[in-house]
C-alpha cells in the first residue's frame, strides 16, 4: 500500500470532569477517545463505525483541529498536525474538511445557500480570488446535483437530501484531500441515504478525496468503505477490509453489532444468530478495568478483569493469513458467521 495520507496514532481526548464553580477541583476525566490508532490511504475510504457516546465525532473534531487532543499524533502526508498551530495550522486544516451529521441544525437558516457554501472562503480568503465566488460556489452546486440557480435560496427551501448535498459542497468548496464525515446520512430517510452514499461515492472518484466516514450501523458504511475500524468506548475493538470484518469477524462486540443488522431475507434471517449485548455501556468516565468490552460480554473471564487486550491479529489466525487474520482486541477472537452471506443480504426478496 502506498504511503498513508494520514495516520493516528495513540490519540487520546479526555475532558475534565471537575466539582465546585468557583474553586473548580479535576475529579476525574472524561476518556472520549482513550489511545486510538489508525491510517488512511490516499484516495480510501475507512468507515469507523460504533454505538452512541464511543468516540467518534471527537475522532473527528480531533482530526478537523476543531480541538486539540490530550495525547497522540495525528500525521497528515507526513506531517504531525497536532504540534502546528497559527498560520500553518490554519493551511493543513483546509485539506480536511468535515461533513456534519444533522443538515437541519448545521446550516445557518439565515444564510443564503451561496453564503453557506462559500463561507470557507471568508475564513480562507487565499482560496478563492472574492470575484470568483460566486462562479465557485455555483460549480459546486453543479458538482453535488443542485441547480446552479438556488444559489440565492435558504436551506428552508431544501428538503433534508438537498441539504445534506449543500453541507457537501461547502465541505468541497476548498478542496480538500480528506472529508471528515460524520453520520452524513444518519438523519435521513432511509430512501435519500443511498443517493447521498452515491454522490459522496462519486465525489471520491472525480476528486480523488480520502474519506473518514462515521456511522452507527455497519449496514450504511458497508457500501462505500474499503475498509472498517469498530469502536467501543474509546477505542477501537477490530479493524480490517470489509470483507473481513462483515464476513469474519471475531471481535464479540463486532459480532453483535452485526447481529443487530436488519437482514431482508426471511430465510437467512431464521438461520443466523442472533446476539443480543446485556446491560448499557459503560460511562467513559468510568472505564472498565481490562477488556473495556468485558461487562457486556458473553465470553468474559478472569483474564479479561485484568489483561488489557491488544489491537493485534489473534494469535490463533496469524498463521493462516485467512481474513480471519485482521487486527481484534479480544482474548478469546473467534471466527463467528452472524450473517448470512452477501447474496441472500442484497437480494432481498428470499427463496421462492
Ligand atoms: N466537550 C465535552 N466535554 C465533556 N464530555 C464530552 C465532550 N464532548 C464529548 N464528550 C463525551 O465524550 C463521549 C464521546 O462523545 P462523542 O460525541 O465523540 O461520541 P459519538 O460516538 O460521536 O456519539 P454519537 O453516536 O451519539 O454521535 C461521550 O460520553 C460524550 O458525552
Ligand atoms: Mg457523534
């Protein structure tokens, strides 16, 4: 694989919790991301995919230098960002650019759409040349499948996949090498995320972007990601191609989440297993000892209380070099077919 565009390595975010108003007393942290390691390829796709409050969006305010990490190291095309600040800052922040979840709540409805998408370039006024604006942002309204004609119109007028589409071109408008997208389609319609996967599909190809793309469901990200990190309060439990984390996954809190998507044939859905996680996540301020995972797990046993399980391929796949063989944070990773295979998933109408 070529050189990565970007790589994380042991990134860390923990707010402070603290008591008291006037005399603020540090009582503990926060461990939004607890030592999370990963890389991009130019021109890839990594979906990071876990449940609500397990760190992803600050993964991805981290990486957008919207907030300084607690430790760790973010390298984007070899440079470690995280040590920049000022003007130099402000120049690697236009090469990764974020796509926020809500299109209702994150464009401003007293903005115009053209004021919206071409607000980068208030805050990088190198970018564009101020006569050129207005031919910018009407070409990246072309670009995402909006008439170049809206751009006097206010996000109101635009139903939810519109909008999405102008938090896209404004995500566009600089340029950047890498899209930060967190939940993009969450709160869509089921019918309009697939046109909004599409087009950011198509956007990668005509621009040759790297994308970061958050998700709840393995389902969403399955369709555009080459490959997948799972996270689970803080860091990340399995990581691997599609292939191997849909079809192989062997990290139990993998399996579940996977066990957890809805699958269309009837038949196929009577033979799988279905896994269903007890209890609640735990707080991140209150981290499990050991295996984070272990106080929901099936599998937990005294070894888990105590031995903090590595992002390492497990030892009994290393040799096989099989799609078993991808990085899992469990002392106990086992292969464990939870869905049924791709065919009877994409055609959903089942047998006869
Ligand atoms: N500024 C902050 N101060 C204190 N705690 C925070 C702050 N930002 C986030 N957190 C906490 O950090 C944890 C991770 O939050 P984060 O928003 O990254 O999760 P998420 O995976 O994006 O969740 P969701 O799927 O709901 O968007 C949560 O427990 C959250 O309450
Ligand atoms: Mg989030």
């Amino acid at each position: 694989m070529a050189e990565p565009i970007l790589e994380v390595s042991g990134l860390v975010k923990h707010y402070p919790l603290t008591r008291g108003v006037l005399f603020k007393k540090q009582i503990g942290a926060v461990k939004a991301v607890d030592g999370v390691d990963f890389t991009l390829a130019q021109g890839e796709t990594l979906g990071i995919v876990g449940e609500s409050g397990c760190g992803k969006s600050t993964v991805a305010r981290l990486l957008c230098g919207l907030e300084r990490p607690t430790a760790g190291t973010i390298t984007f095309k070899g440079e470690d960002i995280t040590r920049l600040s000022g003007k130099a800052l402000k120049a690697v922040r236009r090469n990764i650019q974020m796509v926020f979840q809500d299109p209702y709540t994150s464009l401003n409805p007293r903005m115009t759409v053209g004021d919206i998408i071409g607000e980068p370039y208030d805050i990088h006024p190198e970018a564009a040349p101020k006569g050129d604006r207005r031919r910018r942002v009407q070409e990246l309204l072309d670009v995402v499948g909006l008439d170049p004609e809206y751009i006097n119109r206010y996000p109101h007028q635009f139903s939810g996949g519109q909008r999405q589409r102008i938090g896209i071109a404004r995500g566009l408008a600089l340029r950047p090498e890498i899209i930060v997208a967190d939940e993009p389609v969450s709160a869509l319609d089921v019918s309009i995320q697939a046109q909004v996967v599409n087009l950011l599909a198509r956007l990668q190809t005509e621009f040759d972007l790297s994308y970061l793309f958050i998700a709840h469901d393995l389902s969403i990200v399955r369709h555009i990601s080459d490959r997948v990190a799972v996270m689970y309060l803080g860091r990340i439990v399995e990581t691997g191609r599609d292939s191997e984390i849909y079809d192989h996954p062997t990290h139990p809190y993998t399996q579940a989440l996977l066990s957890a998507v809805p699958v269309p044939d009837p038949d196929a859905r009577e033979h799988r297993e279905r896994i269903i996680l007890t209890g609640d996540v735990p707080s991140p301020a209150d981290i499990p000892s050991g295996c984070r995972f272990r106080t929901r797990c099936w599998k937990a046993q005294e070894r888990c209380v105590v031995e903090v399980p590595a992002l390492a391929v497990p030892a009994a796949f290393r040799d096989a070099a099989g799609p078993a063989a991808h990085p899992s944070a469990c002392h106990f990773a086992e292969e464990k077919q939870v869905v049924p295979p791709e065919e009877s998933r994409l055609n959903g109408n089942g047998p006869g």
